[in-house]
C-alpha cells in the first residue's frame, strides 16, 4: 500500500475510534481526570442529590463520615459534593440539579421527589453525556441506572405483614407518605395493596395522607388521621420522616399499645420509641451502604464500565459484586427488621 494511504487509514481509524470513545455509555459531559488502576476513570465531578438536604436518612446514605456516598467517591478519587434543596419537592431539588450540570458534572446520583418533574432536566444532562444514576427513588424514563435499596415489593408487602400481625389480622389501617408524587413511596404503596387484597380481606385501608417529609406536616396528618378514624387500628408510613412524626404523636398514653405503627425509619430516631413500646417493628436498610452503592455504580458507568445491560457484575468496594438486574437497576439487599431484641445493636 502506498505510504500516504496507509497513514490517511491509520489517521481515520483513529478517529473512529475517538468518535466511538465519545458515543460510549460512559463518555461523560465535563472534562475528567485520569484512570485508576481498576479502569475507572478518576477526578469525575459526581454531584449526589437526595431528595432533600437536612433529612436524616440522606445526611447518612450522603455522607463521608457515615461511609455513604461521598465516601465511597473520596476512596475512588473523585471529586464529591452532596447538593439539594431544603425541601423534598421538585422546585426544591431542580435548581440544584442544573447547578451541578453547569458546573461541569460528570455524573448525577439523584433521588426524585417527583420523576416527571425531573425529567426533563436529568433528560438534558444524559444528552450532554452526563451520567444519571437514580438510588433510593427512581425516575426510570431519564436514567442510565436505578440503585434500590431492596426490592420494591419485598419493602411494601413485609411492612403490610408486620402490621397484619400486630392488629390481629383485621381492622382500619391508614398510610402517612412522603410526596405524593415519590416514586418510591409510590411503588411500596402499589404493593402495600396487593398484599392486603391478596392476604387480609379483613383489613381495610381508610386513607393515604401525605407528610411530604416535612416533620411538622407529617405530624398534623397523623393527628387528622386519628380525629377522623377514632377506630383506627394501625398506620404504615414508608418514610422515616412521617414514621418519626407518626410515632411521636402516638407516644402518648391516648394511643400506645391501642394504634400499632410500622413502615421505614432510622434505628437512631425510632429507639426511644420501641424502647417505650410505642413502636413494635419497623425496617429499613442502611442507607449508607445504599449511597455508597449508587457512587460506584456512578462512577463504572461514567467510566464505560458498566453500560446497564441486564447481567453486567461490578465492584463496589467493601460492599462486594453486585449485578444489574432488569430495568437497568441494582438491588442493594433485603430489608432489615428492627426490634427490641436487636436494635440497641445498630447506630445510624
Ligand atoms: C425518607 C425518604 C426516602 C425514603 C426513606 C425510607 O427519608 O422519603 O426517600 O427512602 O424515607
């Protein structure tokens, strides 16, 4: 071959090559670092989104000192920032999302107080090439990878199973939420009526009320929960605000022991109310394992390592392999159920 075709070939592969490099699932919108020993792409601006700043549940699956998300982004040598709103709704956390896309993020790991809301920005920045991984509340039509806690259904039918056992199998039960409009607590919910159709046909679920995690709004729909339903038997409330919330009005000799409450809520906040025997059981994971999870999964897939196809494995530090499953999404483990017998054992 001539020399000057062969070096025009040479020069054309090269370029396919870097415009193949730039179409990968793990291009990513600003500029990044270099390449640690793993593969993974190192210096990545990775911005974590909860739902909202100030929630207890966050600040521990966010955290560098609790081992959550920016931990895990610090060990791999990325550069780290937890950013929201105050408040868990879509105008809260929006803002904050196109900040970090204007500050050059490579990678998004958002938790949606709304996912329609949120679409439209997540939706623009994975045009961009940034990275979107959802962990704890999904957003399926504007992500490259979901990070669950647990499984959905496992969450809503083992807390319906909990409080089935503690109101005998029967009476008038009411949800406290989070946002209306959470796709989690949405999808729990879903579940949390299947089970009751399927299992309990003597319990019946009066109402679905809405605290927004928001502890004072949380309180006030528990209290017009139990003036409306003088019967009440026993409330679920997937949201470690509205459980905190719920508990706290319970605690009272009025209701202990006469309303049951179960659902999701830190091991730190809720002590004091199974040690009084206001609250039986109740669960959760850690979040700070779901956090750390979700910045690895992040950071593979900003690196090309990890493209969402279902069966794909990855690392994710001290927590081990994990694999995608279905629906580009990545189930962190089961719940855990707390207890008097074995809670005094967990701090976060
Ligand atoms: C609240 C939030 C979060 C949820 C937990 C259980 O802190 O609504 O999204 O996963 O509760």
């Amino acid at each position: 071959m001539n020399p000057r075709r062969a070096a025009w070939l040479a020069a054309l592969a090269v370029s396919a090559v870097a415009a193949l490099a730039a179409c990968s699932p793990g291009a990513s919108g600003g500029s990044s670092g270099g390449s640690s020993s793993g593969g993974l792409k190192t210096g990545l601006k990775v911005y974590v989104v909860p739902k909202q700043l100030g929630n207890p549940y966050f600040t521990v699956a966010d955290s560098a000192k609790t081992g959550g998300a920016i931990a895990a982004l610090n060990a791999l040598g990325e550069s780290g920032t937890e950013t929201s709103g105050t408040a868990a709704t879509p105008s809260s956390q929006i803002p904050a999302i196109q900040a970090a896309i204007s500050k050059g993020a490579n990678a998004l790991v958002v938790s949606a107080s709304d996912s329609s809301a949120l679409c439209p920005t997540l939706t623009s920045a994975m045009r961009r090439g940034v990275t979107v991984v959802t962990y704890d509340s999904d957003a399926p039509a504007c992500r490259d990878l979901f990070v669950n806690q647990a499984s959905s259904k496992a969450i809503g039918t083992s807390e319906v199973d909990l409080l089935a056992k503690e109101i005998g199998d029967s009476g008038q039960i009411a949800i406290v939420s989070a946002a209306a409009s959470a796709t989690n607590q949405n999808a729990w919910i879903g579940y949390m009526k299947q089970e009751l159709k399927k299992k309990y046909p003597k319990i019946r679920l009066v109402s679905t009320v809405y605290g927004n995690d928001d502890p004072t709004t949380s309180t006030q729909v528990t209290q017009g929960l139990l003036e409306q339903y003088p019967h009440l038997k026993g409330i679920i409330s997937p949201t470690t605000v509205g459980i905190a919330a719920a508990a706290a009005v319970l605690d009272s000799p009025k209701y202990r022991g006469k309303v049951q409450l179960t659902g999701l809520g830190t091991p730190d906040e809720m002590k004091k109310f199974v040690s009084d025997g206001t609250v039986k059981a109740f669960e959760l994971w850690n979040p700070a394992d779901l956090g750390y999870l979700a910045a690895y999964a992040a950071v593979d897939y900003a690196s090309g390592k990890l493209s969402g196809a279902a069966g794909q494995s990855f690392t994710a530090g001290k927590l081990g392999r994990f694999t995608v499953g279905p629906d580009k999404t990545i189930v962190l483990g089961p719940p855990l159920v707390f207890t008097s017998s074995n809670i005094s054992k967990y701090h976060f």
